[in-house]
C-alpha cells in the first residue's frame, strides 16, 4: 500500500511525497503506528513535535505526528 505524505520541512514549505506503508502496529486502542519506507531510501528531516498529512489509498488526508527510532 502506498500512502501520500505531505510534510512541511520549513515554514510554508510542503513536499508531497510517495511511501510505502511498511507495517501497521495498533498498540492500543486509541494509537496507531505505521512505518513508512521511502521507494527512493530517501527520508526528510523533521523536527520533534511535527505532524505529517497522510493519505491511503485515496482517503482523506488526516493529521500524524512524526517521530524517530
């Protein structure tokens, strides 16, 4: 599954990216983890407290916070 990815890595500037959906973890009831692969083995930079738009398979975009491993 591929998801659309929109990330602003700095003030009014917005990438619209490809990414694999990697894995789906629901650790709880209420959080949802997906792991994201870039085709390109590229990842953007972000910072801590950043969220990303993310879209699957044509839904509408909803609103994830980013974090690192």
């Amino acid at each position: 599954m591929l998801a659309e990815c929109e990330v602003a890595e700095q003030p009014r500037r917005v990438q619209r990216l490809l990414y694999h959906v990697a894995e789906v973890i629901d650790p709880t009831s209420q959080i949802r983890l997906v792991r994201l692969s870039a085709p390109s083995g590229t990842m953007f930079r972000f910072a801590a407290g950043q969220y990303a738009l993310l879209s699957f398979g044509g839904h509408r975009a909803r609103p994830f916070s980013l974090a690192g491993r």
